[in-house]
C-alpha cells in the first residue's frame, strides 16, 4: 500500500557538503518503510512539475529520515524546510532490499555504498542481523554517516582523493581490506554498481543493486524510467524493467547496466 | 445538477478522463484514486505486437512542464486485452482504448483484435512525436488524417476518437479531415515537440534528443486549439493539454471541448483527476449551472 500524505518535518540539518538530512513525521509512510524503499518528495514550486525520488535511510515507525544531495532547484527547496514545514511525499515506493523480514539469514552479509548511495544501507544495517561487512565510498573525507553505520558492523572507508581509507573505490576497499561475504547489497552511481556486479560475477557472490534513474509518475504507471532487463519484465513484456516499481533492487544477474 | 455528457452515443458520468500514457491501464493509480469516480480511463497506447520504447533517459523537468519520449512501450494488445480489460472492467466508468501503429495495417489489426472486448470507445493515436514511423507521420497531413480515420472507421465495432497532433500549420484542416474521414470524435492536443539540452553533460537530456512537451506549460496553446478545432467541427472535441485544476478544464470546456484529459498533473497530483471532477461541481454550483452541457463551447 502507498500513502499520498503531506507530512510534517521535525528537523533538519547539513551533515556535509552539499548533504541534508531530513526527520519526517508520517501517518503512514514510515511504518510501512522497508530498507531500499525511496519516496517521492514533491516541491512546492509549481514551476517544478515532477517529484524527486529520495531513498529512505532510516525510520522508527513513527518518523522517517532521508539524507540527500542537493543537485538542482527541487532539492534546494527541500534544504530550506525547517521544523513544521509541511512536506508532500508519497510512499513508500519500489521493492526495496530482499532480506528477511527477521534480518536472519545467516549468510554474511557486505553492504555497499558509494556517495549518495551511502543512506539506505543504514536502514539496511539495522535490519539485518547476520555477520555483515559496510564498504563505503565519498569523494574525500568530508563523509557522512559512517559513525552511524559503524554501530552497526564493520565499517570500511574508500575515497576518491585517497584521504581517507582507501585510495580509490569501494570494490578497490573490498580488494584491499579482503573483504568477504554470502551475499552484497549495494546502492551508488551507475559505475560502481557496474563493478560490484563484475565483482560478485568473478566472486561467485549473490549480488543486489539498487539502481537510479530519471522518473515522472514513481509509482510504474509512465515508463519513462526503465533498465534493461535479462528477463521478460512484468509490464510490456519487453526486457525493460521498472525502476521505480519493478526495482529500485535488482539482482545483479537480471538487469545490464 | 447533471454532469453527464454523451460522445457519440457513449454517455459519461463526467467530462473528466485520464489522457493517454499518464495514467497506464489505471492499476497503478487505483492507490490513489477511485477510478469509479473518473468519465473514462483512457489507457496507454497499445500496438499489435509489444514495443520496447525508446532508450534512457526517456523524461526531463522544463519550466512549467516535462519532456517525454518513452516511445510507446506497451505490451501488445494480446497481453493488454488479457489483463488490462478485465481490471478495468471491474470499475464502473468507460473504457476507452488508445491505439497505437508503424502502419495502417497495424491499426486496423488492433481495432479488429479489440471489436469483440468490452471497450466503449477507441482512441487513434495518429500523433505521437516520438517514434519514427508511424504516430505522428499519420497526423501531419489533412489527406494522411482522412485517409486513416476512413480505414480506421471501416474495421472499428466501436466509435473512433482521432487524437490530433499540434504540430500543424493549421489545426482546423486536421480536425474537418477527420471529420471528413468519419470520426465520431476528435481529442487534442497530443504533446509539442520539444527539445532540452543538457549543459552539463552537454548534450541532449533525453536519449530520443526531442520529445514530447506536456504540462501548464503548454495549456494556452492547447485551449487555442480547442477553441479553433471545436468551431470547425460538428463532432464532439476531447480537450487536453495541462489541465491540473477544475480550472484549467473549465477554459478547455468553455473553449468547446465536451470532456477533458488530465495527464502529465497525474505525476505531480496523483489524485489530479478527482480534484478536477471536485472543482467542476463546485463550480457548477456556485454558478448556478444545472448541466454541465450548457457550458460546452459558450464562449464564442
């Protein structure tokens, strides 16, 4: 079921560079939040037609937290809201990560992700329950979330410009570090993802990919945001998934990025 | 206070419908919305066979509107007619099928295909911007408008809506050539082609390079349109183009169009539909309008 509900924001700050971290209050939308759902946050600027799809980094059943980048207009509008500030959304949407419901499975499990892919993994990180490995990337050392995802199991650093952690990639991180595991999910820019899939291919590692693409309606009724797919997709029958309905996650195996 | 209108000979409880492409087959909506409330559901286009659209990035944000080339996706009318009918038959409002094709034969083969299903009305569409055969090439002409609604007419159970491009030098010739082909209705507008660049990337910002431009953007030209096909036709006008308010749909309704297509607002209002159908009676009543056919094209 998803909700169409103007919310309410009960705070919000800048945690880094151009990164916002959003508590939202909901009716309904954070209780039936599962890790790599995203909602659509729509702006109030009547100039700016199409929602922007944000994935959900946390919530608490009651609250919702989402940390985004601002990247154009809509999001900047976003970043002004403070406490009480109504918010229209919609959610949640997308399949979200395949775990079990009791975060058990006991397989190990490596949580990727790079930039602003990093948020849904910390939702994700409380959930599961097994062993588990979190391989994140950020450009440089002006990070976000890695003291809060460290609570929740070992946390491994990769940066782009070397200053911190691992000089290089996340899948360089995971080389490095010897890092191993059962299962990866993951969630970050088109060419990362392409990597943890070659890396899981090479590996013989189960991979899930949480992917992004432009989207109008969020909800699998437009078509404008599908990825092509191995398998025949539900809809038109044409190997063209989803994203928003079908995915966002993904078997690495099923989609070609 | 009556707001049922009749198109040709089909009788909606409201003006108000969904326009093609925005709103599926209404399953994903039907969340949101009560698609009993809705005049009709007009779904997606759909060809013969399936169509995989055009490649990523199919959408962009403009002021005041979007850019689309999807491209016609859809799963061929033999999928459609097996899952897409029976859910929206389950739904009190009419069903109005947009058909899509590269060639006559793939209209005519669909129209044939969707004689005997439980559809009260087809919609034409004879003016997508973004496939390269077919759609549009079909409604650029007044002879190509005439010549397919004629053949269309001649193979259809149902009565036939040509969705009208307004990417014409004069949109009065293609609503008579339609007129004149034997259409029971015409709809209007489809989208404008448009086109954004993306400076960053410094290229095109949807993959097709132009696209279909939709929204409040685009609404003065569309009730323009309206306005000038409504006068030069007997037959009934399906008005659309940035309709998200009872408003808007009240100008297109004034302007001549007898119903009204809600589409691109879905994506930014999925409840835009019943907002419109809301705000008419509103309207109605405040004006002390008992039927909503006396405002059909009033405005002279």
């Amino acid at each position: 079921m998803k909700f169409d509900e103007t919310a309410i924001v009960e705070s919000q700050r800048q945690i880094s560079d151009g990164i916002y971290d959003m508590w939202i209050m909901t009716a309904n939308i954070a209780e039936k939040s599962f890790p790599g759902q995203f909602i659509s946050v729509y702006t109030n600027d009547a100039s700016r037609l199409l929602p922007r799809p944000i994935s959900i980094c946390e919530t608490d059943g009651r609250r919702l937290r989402i940390v985004y980048r601002v990247v154009g207009g809509g999001t900047a509008e976003f970043s002004g809201y403070k406490a009480g500030d109504k918010i229209h959304i919609l959610g949640p949407l997308g399949n979200g990560f395949p775990i079990d419901r009791s975060g058990a499975s006991g397989r190990k499990a490596i949580l990727i992700g790079g930039g602003i892919g990093i948020p849904p993994m910390l939702e994700l990180a409380k959930r599961i329950q097994d062993d588990k490995e979190i391989v994140v990337g950020y450009r440089n050392s002006d990070t976000f979330l890695d003291r809060e995802l460290k609570l929740y199991g070992n946390l491994t650093i990769a940066t782009d410009d070397g200053s911190l952690g691992t000089h290089g990639t996340v899948i360089d991180a995971v080389s490095a570090n010897k890092i191993s595991g059962d299962v990866i999910y993951a969630c970050g820019p088109t060419p990362m993802l392409r990597a943890v899939k070659q890396y899981a291919l090479d590996n013989g590692i189960e991979a899930w990919l949480s992917l992004e693409e432009r989207m109008a309606c969020g909800i699998g009724a437009c078509l404008a945001c599908v990825c092509r797919s191995t398998d025949k997709d539900s809809h038109s029958m044409v190997h063209n998934k989803r994203v928003c309905k079908d995915g966002p996650v993904f078997n690495a195996a099923e989609v070609e990025l | 206070m009556n707001t049922r209108i009749n198109l040709a000979g089909v009788e909606l409880k409201n003006p108000v419908m969904t326009a093609s492409g925005t709103f599926g087959s209404g399953m994903e909506y039907a969340d949101f919305v009560d698609l009993n409330k809705l005049g009709a559901v007009v779904t997606k286009g759909v060809a013969n066979v399936p169509w995989p659209g055009n490649p990523t990035p199919r959408i962009a944000e403009v002021y005041g509107g979007m850019i689309n080339a999807v491209g016609l996706q859809n799963p061929g009318i033999d999928v459609f007619a097996g899952r897409d009918i029976p859910f929206l038959k389950k739904y009190d409002t009419k069903i109005i099928v947009n058909v899509c094709g590269k060639s006559e034969r793939d209209y005519i083969e669909v129209v044939e295909r969707l004689a005997d299903e439980p559809v009260d009305l087809l919609e034409i569409n004879i003016s997508c911007p973004n496939v390269k055969e077919g759609g549009i090439a079909f409604g650029q002409s007044a002879a190509n408008v005439e010549h397919i609604t004629r053949a269309v007419k001649k193979a259809a159970k149902q009565p036939v809506i040509m969705k009208l491009s307004p990417n014409v030098t004069d949109i009065t010739e293609m609503a008579k050539a339609a007129e004149a082909g034997g259409a029971d209705v015409i709809s209007l507008i489809n989208t404008l082609t448009g086109m954004k660049i993306d400076i960053n990337r410094q290229t095109f910002a949807v993959a097709n390079k132009t696209g279909g431009l939709s929204g409040p953007a685009i609404k003065p030209v569309a009730v323009r349109m309206v306005y000038q096909a409504a006068n030069a036709v007997k037959i009934p006008v399906i008005g659309m183009g940035g309709i998200s308010t009872a408003e808007d749909a009240l100008e297109f309704i004034l302007a001549g169009a007898t119903a009204v297509s809600v589409g691109t607002a879905n994506f930014y209002n999925p409840r835009a539909t019943l907002d419109v159908i809301e705000g008419i009676e509103r309207y109605m009543r405040d004006k002390g309008v008992e039927d909503i056919n006396d405002l059909i094209g009033i405005v002279k």
